[in-house]
DNA sequence: AATTCGCTGGCAATCGATTACACGACTTGC
DNA sequence: GCAAGTCGTGTAATCGATTGCCAGCGAATT
C-alpha cells in the first residue's frame, strides 16, 4: 500500500503537479476542463493532500493548541467543548494539552505547541504572575489569546467575562433576597479570576452595604471538597453570615452540601451562589444560583481573534481585551427578591 | 526573525547537515568532540528541530489522535486526562476530538485525524454499529485501540471494564443489603457497554434471584434529566423496586436526586448504584456506591498497545482485548451488607 | 503584419529535516 | 606491505506539497 500523492494525480490526469495543486487549492486560473480531469482522477484515487508537507511548505498548520489549567473542572471542558466546536466551522483543529495547575507543565506545553507550529495559541493560565513569562514568550512567537483568566505584564488579546460586573448582580441580588451580611468563599489570589471576583466583593459589598468581616473571607482552591471544608470553619467560629458568595460552582457545590449535612437551611437561613454555571449547578439540593459564563460566545470571540491575529501583521494589531457580561441564572439556592 | 535551521546549526559548528542530525537524534555513531561542538552551537542559537519537516521525512508524528462521544461526560474527561497523562510519558502529543455522540461526525473526524498522520487512534465508538464502518476503515491504515466501548465486526485491540462481572458485583452487593427486586436505569442498547451493562444485569439478577420486571427495564441516555425522568415513570407506575441499578453515574446522580424530591428515602427504601466513578458522585446526596473505572490504568493499557502495534507489523499480531476488573466503591446510597 | 498582452501550464526551487551511499583515513590481519 | 574492514563525515536524494518564473499560444492592438 502507498499513500496517493499529488504526482499520481498529476500522472493519471496527464498534467504536472503545479497544475493538480492549482486546480485543487485554487491558487491561480485553470482551464476548465483540466480542472474536471484533475477533480476526476484526484477522487478515482482517493488522494488527499498530505496536511504535512503542506505545512512545511506554507508554515501554516491549521491547528490551534489549546492549555488549560485542569481538564477536570468542568468550566473548562465546557468551554473546550465550545473552543472546539467554533475551530471546527473554520476547518481546524485543536491540539489540546492540560497543564496540571502548574506553571512549570504549561510552559512545557505551550512550548511544545510553539515548537509543533501551531498557528495558534488559546491559553487559560493557570497562575497570575508564574505563567507570566511563559505566555509572555509565546506570545512573541505566535498568535496567542488568553481565555477567561489572564497574566499581568503581558499585552496580548484577552477575552472573557466582567468578574467584577458579575459579582455586582450577585450581591445586588442576595441583597434584594434579604441578605444584611455576606462571607466569601474563594481561591487564593493566584491568577486574574481569584483576584477580580474577590475585589468585586469587597467593591460591592460596600456599594450594597453587606457587612463583611475579614474571618468571612476564606481562600482555598476551586474544588467541592475546599468548598464544604470553608462552610466548616464558618460554621465552627460561631455567627453565620447571611449570604455565602462562592468563586466557582464548584466550592458552591461543598458549600451547599456542606450546609445540608450540618443542617443549615438553604436558602431560608444562608443564601449560596456560584460561579460559572457547570452543569452539576442544576444537580445541587438545591439547584444553585449562579452566574452563567457564556461559553460558547467566549470560544467564538476567541477564534475570532486568531483569526484577525493571523492575518493581520501582529505588530500593528492593538490587543483586544473583550470582556462579556455574564448573566446571572437564579434558582434555589438564594431567595426571591 | 527567522527560525534556526539545522543548517544554521551546521555552520556555526563547521559540520554539515547530516552530522548535525546525527550528533543529536544520535542515528549513528560521533566523534565526541564534534558532539560537543554541534550540542553548543545548538543551545546557543537555541536550536529545536522542525517537527514538521522530521515527520514528512521519518512519516512519524508523535501525536497520537483521541476520539471521544462527548466531552461533556465527566467518565471520559477523566479518560482523556489520564491518555493525556500517559503519553506524556512517551513524549507525544494528544489530538483530541468530540464526536457530539454522532457517528457520522465521528467518522468525519477519523478522517481528519488519518489525514493528519498521527501514529495511532484511541476511539469510544459512540456507536455499536453505525459507528464500525469508520472504525474499521480507520483500523486498515492506523494502529487504533477502542477504549470502554467497541463496535462489532472489526478485529482491534480494546481495553475497558469487564461491565458484566461488574454488574456482577453490583447486584451480589445490594442482594447483600437485603434488595429482593431491582430496576435497571440503562441507555439504549446503542453501544457495547449499554449491551454488557444491560445484559449483565438481566443475567446476575437471575443468579442472585432478584425480581425483575420488564416494566422496570427503562432505556434512555447517559445523562442526570434521564435518571430524574425515569425515576419519575416508576414512581408514578406504583409499586418501587428494592433497588435501583444505575447503568452510569450520571443516571444515578438523576435517580437520587428524583428520589429525594419525592420523598423516597435512599438507601433505606430504595438502594441506588452507578457506574464510571465520576468525580460529582462523592456529590450526591447520599453519596453513590459505585463501580470505579480504572482509568489510569486503562489509558496506560492504551497507550501501551498502541505502541507496540506501532512497533510489530501491524498484521502479524492478534487483536487484544483487555478486560479489567473494576472495583466496587461502596459509599452511602446502598446498605452495607 | 508585427508587437503586446493575457492566460495556461510546466519546470524546478523550496520548506527542514533524515539517511543511503560514497569516500578518505586509519586500523587490523595475514 | 597490501587487502579488508571500521569509523567518521560529507554529498545529495528524499519526503509531498506549493509557487516564482518562464514559455507558448491565441487574441487584441496599432
């Protein structure tokens, strides 16, 4: 067996390869009635332009890599999932690569996509000044646009949604709900998300006149078991704030779990809200109320970027730093206003 | 800008090309000296070889393409973090495609997958039969290994769970915590490990003298609104069973949750199991006993295959199927016996 | 009728690596 | 002392496509 190749074509059709490569990627005019022959004879052999040599030859691989901070998350899936889907309209494909939460891993992985050529690169670091300077370096060398969280230092095209606008309707809404106080329940200040949704609780907890308390503001990570465990501490200190505010769906999860197991009544007695809008979201006794990230605009905005990137020279581009208003999807877990 | 060439690296060492190539891929024997040379002129213009260009010549990739049902399922996020994982170990790279439960989509992105030369294919076949025409297709030109499900009709390696001795276990289990009837909550027969699941069940319930019911036989699809609707049907025919048997996890997860809505108490009334293990059944509420996919194990399994059908002629080997035996996770939503 | 133009199609270079083959120098054996 | 083998290195072909440049040819222009 041996694979067809373009001067098969070219020999059954009776032309050269310049031709069968003309009449087929359409580079340039040609006649057409050889155009047909070619056609005829490229599909009698099944032949298809080997994606490999093509991309030795025009440096271009209609791939784009893709690094996110934990395939586990399901935030992250989604938005894959949605990444994924927006490359497949343009006939690419998507090189995914998962960085364990370590720097030192995505800066392996970014490089490894740089050195694959990839024509370019979406990135969700997974820490606010560690993954600087490997996103910063790749970006020099390639089209890159930051999902969702981004680094400081660096100037590259960024999209995602408005954390601080989000957290304004989520404490706007546990306030029309009753709540006088409020705790936060978040992740260490590691990487821009952490950081934008924990100042715009402060922010707006004020706006809102919330009383907070420092002990009321408690960072772990983004996990379901950080999110039962913070509810624990809380609980064990005494005095429950009305309002549990959550970094992500997923320490809202622990939290309402937490909150049955212990027997504090959701939403009457606390009020709890997410972040995201994961899928489980709707799974929670009682469902959560949280703040939907719109996915699928995101990866679509994103692809939109690399697209502009690639073919605009990058030097001349400002970056585009496009934040969405999210949503916020109320169910059980908070009150009525 | 220009990228560094193994020929810049030969003048700078004062070698040609082919030594260059030689003193760092290592084909053939060196002089240490020139080694040296070569290896210092490298680093210092930073050379990396172009594995575009490698793999036109040497017909390697290094990439290894992945083909899942959905991305959604958390069973098969967990599954590609962990091929991810294990080729990581091997220096490769992992190509990653959703099939949006469609087999012609899939069989599309086998397709591109072939087109792109990666070295070998770990599929899910979304589907039992209309899936095997591009799994096979696929097979004849790729190393390829079906992971968790298989289609019928082709002859390639698997490796998955024993779903029958599992249910097995299921059923010993809650037969243990006094269950004298049970339902099964499945997906339709439409892939393999629907049939196993399913047959497994039909077939260990008798062994273990459970009643069973045609009417308690319902089929729908892996997801959490299925399991909540199929409880639904049940509930509102009448009579429950002692124990219902999930065919995954996030069935289960639905079951539990319409079980507690309407007031069934799990496990005292009914006992409630899963399947996969997924992350969000420590979750529920009570928990769900489970079986545990080993999915580390049955990635590294993969990744193992694939390699050595890379390495041995293709059609000199038998086809491998790897059944492991998957554990009971016992947890809350069944009695303990 | 001669020149120019436009259009098609072929030749050959090119992308960046790997590797078969050749070649010279040097060792070894008889 | 000469043939045979070893070893290290260079030359050039090769993988399979794309594309700059040139040639031929018919039509249009002067």
């Amino acid at each position: 067996m041996h694979r067809v190749t373009i001067a098969d074509v070219a020999r059954r059709a009776g032309v050269s390869t310049a031709t069968v490569s003309r009449a087929l990627s359409g580079g340039r005019k040609v006649s057409s009635d050889v155009a047909e022959r070619v056609r005829a004879a490229a599909t009698e052999l099944g032949y298809e332009v080997n994606p490999i040599a093509r991309a030795l030859r025009v440096s271009r691989t209609d791939t784009v890599g893709m690094v996110v901070p934990s395939i586990r998350n399901p935030f992250f899936t989604a938005l894959v999932e949605s990444v994924e889907h927006a490359l497949g309209a343009d006939g690419k494909e998507l090189l995914l690569c998962d960085a364990q939460s370590d720097p030192d891993t995505e800066a392996k992985r970014l490089d490894a996509l740089v050195t694959r050529n990839v024509d370019g690169i979406i990135v969700s670091p997974c820490h606010g000044t560690d993954s600087t300077a490997a996103v910063q370096r790749t970006a020099e060398r390639l089209p890159l646009v930051q999902l969702d969280r981004f680094v400081g230092g660096t100037s590259t095209d960024w999209v995602g949604v408005d954390d601080m606008a989000a957290m304004r309707a989520v404490l706007d809404h546990v306030r029309a709900g009753g709540a006088r106080s409020a705790a936060y329940l978040g992740a260490r200040l590691t990487n821009s998300s952490s950081e934008l949704r924990h100042a715009g609780f402060g922010r707006h907890a004020e706006e809102f006149d919330l009383a907070t308390d420092p002990q009321w503001t408690l960072l772990g990570d983004y996990s379901v078991e950080w999110g039962e465990r913070a509810v624990g501490l809380l609980h064990d200190a005494g005095q429950l704030p009305d309002a549990l505010v959550c970094a992500d769906d997923l320490i809202a999860l622990g939290a309402v779990r937490a909150c049955r197991t212990r027997g504090i009544a959701v939403p009457d007695q606390v009020q709890v809200t997410g972040f995201d809008n994961i899928e489980f979201t709707r799974l929670a006794e009682p469902p959560l109320t949280t703040v939907d990230q719109p996915t699928r605009r995101i990866a679509d905005e994103a692809v939109r970027l690399l697209a502009d990137a690639a073919g605009g020279g990058s030097a001349t581009r400002d970056a585009a730093h496009v934040a969405l208003v999210p949503k916020l999807v109320v169910r059980d877990s908070t009150r009525a206003g």
